[in-house]
C-alpha cells in the first residue's frame, strides 16, 4: 500500500450537528481547567451533573434547536452507581440517536496527593482515611470509564495552561472531524506511559549510544536522524507500521474516536524512538484531516 493511496482512502467523516462531551476522570487531574478551556471555545459546560440526568439534559437540548450546538457535562464519581447510572444514561442519548465522547483526565498518584496537600481539602473518597486512600478508591470506581473512555490525557506534567492548550488542540475544530495523534517518544527505564493506545519497541536498533560522537546528540540532530533510519529494518518498521495504522485510523473514524497516543520507546528516549516518532509523524501528518503532535517524553533526561 503506497502512502498515496492509503491517503485516499481515509476519507473525512462529516461531524454530528449537535455535540455531546462527557468529561470525567480522577479528582484533581484538572476538570476545572479543561472546563473553562471548552467554554473559552463556545461550548456550553454543565459541570457536577449527575450521570442519570445526561439524557434529561439532553432531552432539553433538543427541544430547543440551535441553542447548543457543543454540549459538555463534568461528571464526578461521588457514589458506588456512577458508572452504572453514567452507562445508562449514555445508552438513552445513544439510542435517540445522540453522538458523544467520553473525555477522561489521568494523573499520578503522587501529583494528585500534591495538588490535594496544596489546596487543603479532602479527597471526596477518602472519608476517615488518607488522600491515597481516596485516590485508590476513585481509580477502582472509574476503571471501567477509563477502559471504555474515546480520549484518556494524562496531565502529571502539564500545568493550567499546558491543558488548556492540550483541549483547545483536541476540541477547536470547526471542519471535518480530525484525527488527532500525539506521536510520542519514550525511555523503557523511566516507565511506559499510561496513555499510550499504541506502544512500538524500537530497541532493535542499534543505539548511537556506543558511538561516541553521536552520544552528547539526540533524535533530533540529522546526523542521529540518519544513523538510526538507515539501520537495517529501521525503514522497512516506519512503513510497515504506518501502513498497518491506516485500518486502525479509520475504524476510530467510524466509531468517533478522535485522539489517540502512540507511543514509541527505546533504551533511555533520547536517540532511536525520537528519530522514529520524528519520521512517524512527519508521515502521519500527510494523511488529510489529521493532526499530528509530537512529544519527547524523556529527552531532557540525563
């Protein structure tokens, strides 16, 4: 399959008239922020609605047409039915023909415990016990969201401004609905990343690493760039793998996924997987109506 047709044939999906944005995740991972960010961009945000009132919501939604094109609702896990109810209240929009995506917002333990410490308060789970308590209770409740969620963002390392932006790149699209991937690179001795739809192991390349000249450089640098692309099987991996994307991408199309995360990890994530993703999205980015972002994960790492 050449990159041309494969082109082709991930043809524009026309977006719903009227859009529905569940947004749930743990407490603290940044609700708030994301909320305020959808509304900068003109959508109307309901926040603290119980799950079993989506469909009423909704309901009234369209009894007044053209009053909100862009729904969101925030909903919080305050109760051991939340994903039932959640589930049975998507299932009615579902079935009246509603499109929606789910949104959850990921972090750490350790940042979680941070920001509670910072801001004084209780976690909502944790009852007489510890923050970690509540933040282990709260990841048993929501799993089942997270397994089923359209979008996961982890936002241990963005600041306020850094999910703002990260909404605003997943959200302000006023075309046809695009698919956003976020290529992203990564070192096995710092930890898989949590979000990752889809890992690639490229340690069966050799490491520049053991090339003293190319060691002080990164992924970056053309002459690691070509180092590592024109190793034996560095190629053929790229367009295999790009090749082998293009059903993926367009089976999400269809079921109205619109972001995903690709993770692409080596040794220490400082010189093989940041070439790749570097090559992976540049040729990712030439497919219509997608939108690549690539990040480093680990590359200022010593």
């Amino acid at each position: 399959m050449t990159m041309g047709t494969a082109a082709e044939e991930l043809a524009p999906v026309k977006p719903p008239e009227n859009e529905l944005l569940v947004i749930t995740g743990m407490s603290g991972a940044g609700r708030t922020t994301a909320s305020h960010a959808l509304e900068d961009m003109g959508w109307y945000v309901v926040e603290g609605l119980p799950p079993e009132l989506i469909s009423t919501m909704m309901d009234l939604v369209a009894r007044h047409p053209g009053s909100v094109e862009k729904l969101a609702v925030v909903l919080d896990a305050r109760s051991r039915g939340f994903y039932t109810n959640m589930q049975e209240g998507l299932a009615q929009i579902a079935a009246a023909g509603i499109t929606y995506r789910v949104l959850f917002l990921e972090a750490s333990d350790e940042l979680l415990v941070r920001r509670f410490e910072q801001g004084r308060r209780p976690h909502p789970l944790q009852n007489d016990g510890r923050i970690l308590d509540g933040i282990q209770a709260e990841r048993d409740l929501l799993a089942p969201v997270k397994d089923q969620a359209d979008i996961i963002v982890d936002t241990t390392d963005l600041n306020v401004h850094g999910l703002a932006n990260a909404i605003n790149e997943l959200f302000n699209d006023d075309g046809p609905i695009t698919l956003r991937l976020n290529v992203m690179s990564f070192g096995f001795k710092y930890g898989v990343p949590t979000d990752a739809n889809f890992l690639a192991d490229v340690r069966f390349i050799p490491n520049p690493h053991w090339v003293p000249e190319l060691r002080p450089l990164t992924g970056q640098d053309s002459k690691v760039r070509d180092f590592v692309l024109v190793n034996e099987g560095a190629g053929e991996f790229v367009d295999r793998y790009v090749e082998a994307l293009m059903p993926v991408l367009e089976g999400y199309r269809r079921e109205n996924k619109h972001y995903a995360t690709l993770a692409v990890g080596c040794t220490g994530g400082k010189h093989r997987s940041v070439a790749i993703s570097e090559e992976l999205a540049r040729r990712l980015d030439q497919l219509p109506n997608v939108k690549v972002n690539t990040t480093h994960r680990d590359l200022g790492r010593e």
